[in-house]
C-alpha cells in the first residue's frame, strides 16, 4: 500500500488552523473531526464537560465488541504568546522535510495520521476493532482524560490496549512521570515600603517558599536512586510563574505562584508534600501573628498519575508484536495514558515527532516521521484483519 503521506499532511494543516488552547472550547475542532470520520461512514459518541464546550470523542472502526486497540491523542495545544516565532503558527508551513505549526508535533501530527488512515480502515474487513480516542485538556494536566476513560467503559466498546500518540520518535513508551500542579497565593498586608514593619510582604514570604523548594529539589535529586530507568532520576519540582505586588514602593499585598511537583513512580508524593505542607502551616502562623489577616492559600490544579507498563500487558504485547521492540524506555513529561490505566485500561505511550521540539517557537514534525507513523497504522490494520 502506498501511504497517505500527502493526504496527512493536507489534514495536519486542517488541524493546526484551529487555535485549540486549554479551557477554551474545542467543539469546532471535534466537529471538524466527527465530519471525517462520517465522511468515511464511522460512528461516535461524545463525551461534553461541564459546560458543553469541550468534548471527548470515542469511535470505533469495525465491529462494536469489546477488544482491539484505541489510538488516543488530545485536542489542545499550548498557547503562543510569548513566543518568538517567525512562522504563522497557525499555518502549516513545509520547509524541506519539516512541517511547522503549533500542535505539529505535540500532537496533531499523530492525530492527522490517524485520520488519514480511517477510510481505509473502514474498508476493511476488521475482526478487531480499531478505536479513536480524542481528549480534550491534556496540557494542563490531563484534565479530559478521566471523563474519557470512564466514558469509554460505561458506553463500550472497551478496548484491550490503548496506544497514546504522544512524541516518542516512534520508539514505544513503558513509563513516564505523574505530578500535581498547584496554584499558591501569599495574601499579604500592604503599608508604605518606608516602613516594612507595618505590613506584611507577600513577595518576601513567596520568595522565602521559593527557596525552600529549591532546596527540598536539591535533596530530591541527591537522594535519587542510582538505578533509576527516568532522567532525571527523581522527582522534581518547578515554579512557572510569578504574579504579585502593585508597585514598588508598596509592601506586596499579594503573590501568586503556580509550580509543579513531577513524580517518578510509584512515588505518590507524601515524603516532600507533607514537608511542604509543614513549611505553609509554619509561615502562615508567622504571617497572622503580625497580622491576622495576612494567610497562604493553595489550590491544587491537577494531579495527573504516572505510568509504569508491564511487559506483559495487552499494550506492550501488541506494540512488540507490531514493532519488534520491547517497550523499556521512559520519558519525564506526563501523558493521558497514566489517567487510562488508572482507569484500568492497558495503555502505552508511542508516536511519531520528538518531545524536544514541543512547545517551542516553530514547532515542527518530520515528514519522515509521519511516514513511520502511516506504517505502523498500516501494520496495526493487518494486525486487526488477522482475528484473535
């Protein structure tokens, strides 16, 4: 079979056209995709969050039993600004053997694979159904992932593996990292700044938490198990952002950070959480006893979990099977196959383009990497013909 390169390509640059960012509705999108998928005379079902501008989508391709494989990737991309592109990033730009677009790689390329195969999967006499799985939200955290998954088991037909198309230069996934973001605000006391003693600093306490992350990293990395399969080795922590103070000369009434604690499993967390935890109460008392109405407020955002994938799960068979290679290797960001096999569905992580140019100023996918990904899928849709 001649493979769909062309014919992805055309549709990659459908997809990078819409600025699919988190929290915003991706219905547009969905629908862009539910009418390829009718086009080629495949049923689905939705899954709509809360206010019904986002949806999941579950299909599945052949006959409606239980079994099979689902192909899974979500719809959202990270935002631009800030960026220095020199590329329209919502135009698919082809320059020699790249295409450029945000979400090219990470991970609309996996996507318009997958779209680009289902005519012919649905002319096919499948004995194993081929299911696509659409999550909505996964940069924040995975946020679409659960509902996905529960939908997929309450509605069926449940699939035996899933395969998350993340950027893995097609190289099968057996781990990756879990974590929890946090979104923590130092509710200070403003006052005139000539006179630091009659406020309380917001900024000041932040930075003091700051450091004390810094160091509770270091620790982490230091203890770090020389055996680990992840790099790097331990958990590890981030602040992303800064938010507070009204102007220089007024003692900073409020700070906002937003970090991230990344865990290697099966770590759930408790050891630094608790010390975190322990850090906050102390300063929140110091903070009130010069002020009752100063305090330190933490939301937790998200809390995705790790993957750790056993070499004789449905997953890994069916990927050494299809690839002849055993899936060992682990990677440190996080995915939506930690939430499905939370679920108790049987996932891996593989896909065509490399996670190092994810997220960047002119985002790109290899065209040859497209081609890798197009032979998988047709290797997975001899796969399907073949029977249990």
């Amino acid at each position: 079979m001649t493979l769909p390169v062309e014919d992805t390509i055309a549709i990659l640059a459908d997809l990078v056209a819409f600025p699919t960012f988190p929290g915003q509705p991706n219905l547009d999108f969905v629908g862009h995709v539910c009418a390829l998928l009718e086009r080629a005379g495949v049923t689905y079902t939705l899954d709509h969050d809360e206010s019904g501008q986002r949806a999941n989508l579950f299909a599945t391709i052949g006959p409606a039993v239980d079994g099979g494989v689902a192909l899974s990737g979500h719809t959202d991309v990270v935002p631009v600004e800030g960026q220095a592109w020199t590329l329209p990033p919502f135009r698919l730009t082809r320059r020699r053997d790249r295409l450029h677009g945000r979400g090219a790689v990470d991970m609309k390329g996996f996507l318009a694979c997958v779209l680009a195969m289902v005519p012919r999967m649905a002319a096919l006499p499948l004995q194993r159904p081929i299911h696509l799985a659409l999550s909505y939200d996964e940069e924040p955290g995975s946020l679409g992932a659960p509902g996905l998954a529960r939908h997929i088991l309450a509605t069926g037909p449940v699939p035996a593996a899933v395969i998350v198309g993340e950027p893995t230069r097609m190289v099968p996934v057996a781990g990756h990292k879990g974590g929890i973001e946090f979104q923590t605000t130092f509710r200070g006391v403003a006052g005139h700044s000539s006179d630091p003693a009659r406020g309380v600093s917001a900024i000041h306490h932040a930075a003091g938490f700051i450091t004390f992350l810094q160091e509770l990293a270091a620790r982490m990395a230091a203890e770090a198990p020389a055996d680990s399969p992840f790099r790097p080795p331990c958990n590890t922590i981030n602040v992303g952002t800064i938010h507070g103070g009204a102007g220089r000369s007024i003692i900073a009434e409020d700070c906002t950070l937003d970090w991230e604690l990344r865990l290697t499993p099966p770590d759930d967390g408790a050891w630094a959480l608790s010390r975190i935890t322990a850090w906050l109460d102390a300063t929140r008392a110091r903070m009130r006893a010069r002020d009752p109405r100063a305090g330190i407020e933490t939301l937790t955002v998200s809390h995705y979990p790790g993957l750790a994938v056993a070499p004789d799960s449905p997953a890994a068979r069916l990927v050494a099977e299809l690839t002849g290679m055993t899936p060992r290797a682990t990677v440190p960001f996080g995915t939506d196959a930690g939430c499905f096999q939370r679920a108790g569905l049987s996932a891996i992580v593989m896909g065509p383009g490399d996670i190092a140019e994810a997220h960047r100023p002119d985002e790109f996918i290899e065209i040859d990497q497209i081609a890798a990904c197009l032979a998988f899928l047709d290797r997975l849709c001899v796969w399907a013909c073949t029977g249990a």
